[in-house]
C-alpha cells in the first residue's frame, strides 16, 4: 500500500501507476531532496517536535540512502511514485517508526517546490559557469582574429566590411546577457518554500527561518498558498534558456553559412563534421543544424510550461509534475550546446584569405564614399543619391567601383576628390570606424581588453 493509502481500499491499478509516476525522470532530484530532509527533521528536533535520537538515525540514514543511490545500489519502483516518496519508504524501511517522523510539517507540496528550486539554483550555477567558460573561447578566438576582415552582412546580402573579431565579440555581448539573466533569476529560485505545507502551512510550531539558513536560501517565502503553486521561477529559468539556445542557433547559422562552398569562410574540424551515408565528397555542419533543431525543442519546453501553468486553479495540482520534463530537457540540451560550442569554436578554422577576397568587394566601400561628402559638406541624402547612381553607372558598364577613373566618377559624384578613387581598401575601411563600440581596429581592442579583464578579475 502507498504511503497514503490510509483511506483508499483498492490498490491503484497498474496503467495508472505508470500514468502517474515521476521516479522516472524526477530521480535526479535525490541529493536535493536528502539535503532538504536533512534540514528538515533537524529543525522539527531543535523545535521539539521530534526526539533528538530521531533525527541523528533519520540524518544517518539519509546518508546512507544518498550513498546508496550515488553507488547505483538502489531499487525504484513506479509503486513509490516520485522520489519523495522513494526516500522516505527507504527511510522507514530501515528505521520504522523513526523514519516515520520525517514527514512531520510538511507536504509533498512544499517538498518538490523546495528540491525543484534547490536543484534549479546549483543548474543555474552551473550554467553561468558554463557560459563564461564559452565567452572566454569567442575571446580567445576574437584575440587571434583581431586583424582578419570580412564582409558584415544585413539581409545577408553585402553591407560593410568588419573585422571578424568584432563579429564574435558580438556573440560575448549575447552570451553576457544570458549569463545575467540566469544570474538575476537565481535570486527568485532562491527562495525557500518548505513550511507551506500543503497549501496553508502548518499547525506545528516549525522554524522555517532556520531550514532557510540551513540551505542557504535568501529568504523564505511568504504566502503558502503561492509557495506551492508557483513555478513562475522554472518559466524564468527556462526562458532564459529559450533565448540561450537561440543564440547558439544563430551562431550556428553563421557557421553554417561560413563553411559552405558559397562563403567557404572557415572550415569546422571533423571532429564536430559527419558525412553523407551516400554522397562521398560531403561534410556537413550537422552539430550546428542540431543547434538549430534542438533550439526548437527548448522553446517547446517553454510553451510547456506556461500552457501548463496557465490554468491551474490555486494551489498545487498534479499538472505540475510535468514542470520537471520540460525544465529537465531544455536544462540537458542547453548544458550540452555549453559542452559542445567551446571546442568546435577553438579548432575552427579561419580562412582568412578567403575572407578577405570577399572583402574586397569595393561595393562594401560605399558608404565611406557617402560619408566622405557628408564631411565634405553635402547633405547625407544627396550624397546618399549620388553615390547610389554611381554604383548603378558601375553596374550598367559591369565595371568594379575602383575600376573607374576621377573624371568618370565625377559624373555621377561632382564633389569628388583625388582622394576618392583609392577609397577601396577595406583595411581603411575598417581603420576609419574609431567610434565607440564600432568595428575600428582600436574600438575592437578596446573591447577585448575589457572582457579580458572581466574574465582576469572572474567576472
Ligand atoms: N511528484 C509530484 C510532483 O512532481 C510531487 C508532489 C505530489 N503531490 C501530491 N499532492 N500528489 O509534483
């Protein structure tokens, strides 16, 4: 019989144990829920509300029990439903009427709401780390391409010339704001639920404060009623997450695009390659593509969630126990994208000739003629106008930019100068972005130095 099986006189029928069990993917709450069953009876001791001896034999056999589960020595069954239930049947197993007191105060309820955010606090730990360990790889990479140039494109379609340095230090900015998402939504995982109890606290005289300095929350919570319903924190988590993947999802589609035969702007190493089961000559971005598909996946967690919680009436209803499918893939695909990036962006190679063939491409110098004139004192639109018609003067004779002399130039730009003609250099080009946060060689120093230095002083 279950352990709430005081008022039921049939056994639940087998279909339905499988319908309702979580033992299956809720086990890897086992170290958080010990650690909380821990605090918990040493409390309801110090409070009186359980013999001191009770709770030293039910703390040692937690123990036991989290060695045990640690060593794979440790039988589940979809009878005990969830890993709540699992530890405590283990516990009274081996103490009876002991293990019997561990309960005591509180409520399936409050217990998951506490493991969930006491696992999801030590993930998003992991994550941040996860993420500044990547950052350091883009720098590293930036560091080593502070001179490579190639085209930066907007509707994918040629616009100015950029050193590659400043493109992947454009991915440090979003992984920098995924980073302190996840940072900022800690401080709402981390807040203690236990003492809600089922939905309206307790009657016993438990001290919640001291279970929430015992694990190290910030604050305990402060409605029971919204202690147990609430999974606002797993939605913020897994959202973060969503914008996360999305960024490695756009990283990936630069990738992609950069190592195929069109751009042939780098090489991924074979490592993270495979072939075709058909065509020989093929190596194909497949890790990124899965990028892209897995970022499906995260969002669909987050759809998940919010549909899940949309509308739940107050307070727990079992509904939630699907919270944990969704958090648990969109957190095991994101911590593998973090596993998976920093390597292939290390041993991806840059072909820097090949970017800079593309680079000089003398359409992507077109705005520096524009901006000429400005300083020469015509109005951006006129000047706007005037160098579009020479380009179309350009197009029409099929010729280059910089394949035309001052005088024909002058046709369709009357202001230019001998100076204009050798406008065409993509170095230059670049050299002459100096403005803050601008693609110049020493703005893109500039930041690099800064995220050094972030990463020196550890973030
Ligand atoms: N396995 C459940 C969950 O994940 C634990 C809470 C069950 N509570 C209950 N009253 N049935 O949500």
């Amino acid at each position: 019989m279950a352990l709430w099986g005081g008022r039921f006189g049939e056994e639940t029928q087998r279909d339905v144990k499988l319908y309702s069990e979580s033992i299956s993917f809720d086990k890897r709450l086992y170290k958080h829920d010990i650690a909380g069953s821990k605090a918990h009876v040493a409390m309801l001791a110090k409070q009186g509300i359980i013999p001191e001896a009770s709770a030293s034999a039910i703390r040692n056999e937690l123990d036991n029990i989290c060695k045990r589960i640690d060593a794979g020595d440790f039988t589940y069954d979809i009878s005990l439903e969830d890993i709540h239930m699992h530890v405590e049947s283990a516990l009274i197993g081996v103490l009876g009427a002991e293990g019997a007191r561990v309960h005591s105060g509180r409520s399936r309820n409050d217990q998951v709401a506490l493991d969930f955010r006491l696992y999801l606090r030590e993930a998003a730990d992991r994550l941040i780390e996860g993420i500044r360990n990547f950052q350091r790889e883009l720098v590293t990479k930036a560091d080593a391409e502070s001179e490579t140039i190639l085209p930066g494109f907007t509707h994918l379609q040629h616009a100015q010339v950029v050193l590659l340095a400043h493109h992947l230090l454009a991915y440090v900015e979003m992984f920098d704001r995924d980073a302190e998402r996840l940072a900022d939504c800690r401080k709402r995982i981390n807040v203690m639920p236990l003492g809600s109890g089922a939905l309206a606290g307790s009657t016993l005289p438990l001290d919640r404060n001291a279970v929430c300095k015992e694990l190290q929350f910030e604050r305990i919570t402060r409605n029971s009623m919204d202690a147990v319903a609430d999974r606002d924190f797993a939605i913020e988590f897994v959202s973060a997450l969503a914008t996360m993947a999305m960024h490695f999802s756009r990283l990936s589609e630069d990738l992609i695009l950069w190592s195929s035969q069109e751009f042939d702007f780098i090489e991924l190493s074979d490592a993270f390659c495979t072939g075709s089961s058909l065509m020989p000559q093929k190596k194909n971005p497949d890790v990124c593509e899965l990028t892209r598909g897995k970022t499906a996946r995260v969002y669909g967690a987050l759809t998940a969630l919010l549909t899940l919680c949309k509308g739940l009436p107050m307070t727990y209803n079992r509904d939630l126990q699907e919270d944990k499918v969704a958090v648990f893939d969109a957190l095991d695909t994101a911590e593998m994208m973090l596993k998976v990036y920093p390597p292939m962006i290390r041993d991806m190679r840059v072909k820097r000739e090949k970017m800079a063939a593309a680079a000089a491409d003398p359409a992507l110098m077109a705005t520096d003629l524009a901006e000429k004139l400005v300083e020469l004192g015509v109005p951006f639109r006129d000047a706007h106008h005037r160098v579009g018609a020479f380009v179309k003067y350009c197009k029409d004779r099929n010729c280059g930019l910089d394949e035309v002399s001052l005088e024909e130039m002058r046709l369709t730009i009357p202001e230019a100068t001998a100076g204009f003609t050798a406008m065409f250099d993509p170095c230059e080009s670049v050299a002459k972005r100096r403005i803050a946060g601008g693609t110049g060689f020493e703005p893109v120093r500039e930041q690099l130095d800064f995220w050094k230095k972030r990463f020196a002083e550890g973030l």
